[in-house]
C-alpha cells in the first residue's frame, strides 16, 4: 500500500478549514430542495462568488496541475439569488 500524499492530505483540511459553512449550506440547500421550499436568497458579490469558488477547487487544480487567472470588474453591483447555486454555476 502506498503511504498517503501528505501535500494533498493537508490541502484537502485546509479547504475544510477555509470555508466550514459551505459543506452546511449545501446540504441546506438539498434539504430546501426535497422539501420543496423556498430558495435561499440574499445579496452576493458576484467577484466574491467567483473567488470563494475558485478557492474551493484549489485542491484538484494543484492536483492536476491546473492554474487559473480571473480579472474581476471593479464595482460590480450585487445580484440576489442562492449564494451555492450561483456558486455552482461558476
């Protein structure tokens, strides 16, 4: 058996760490699905939208040897919608 890629191991608890509420969120709003509800709505920055998702992915970007570069506008105006689902949709 191979011994665990320590480098991956510890990027993976870093986005753990980075981001706790995402992985409730999502389930959140599987829970809102099931049931039907309402979506969750409220006012997002569409650069940190964009950011926060980009984060996220770090991890199988450094995997795979993958870079990205984002140019943000400056002063965009907020959108309201569900934070994840526009997240996803990045």
């Amino acid at each position: 058996m191979d011994p665990p890629d320590l480098a991956e191991v510890t990027e993976a608890l870093e986005c753990m760490v980075d981001d706790p509420y995402r992985v409730g969120e999502i389930i959140d709003g599987l829970r809102d699905q099931v049931r039907k509800g309402p979506p969750r709505t409220e006012s997002v920055d569409p650069n940190d939208a964009i950011a926060e998702e980009i984060g996220i992915v770090r991890g199988e970007r450094s995997k795979h040897r993958v870079s990205v570069q984002i140019l943000l506008a400056d002063g965009m105006p907020p959108v309201y919608g569900d934070r994840v689902h526009l997240q996803q949709a990045c």
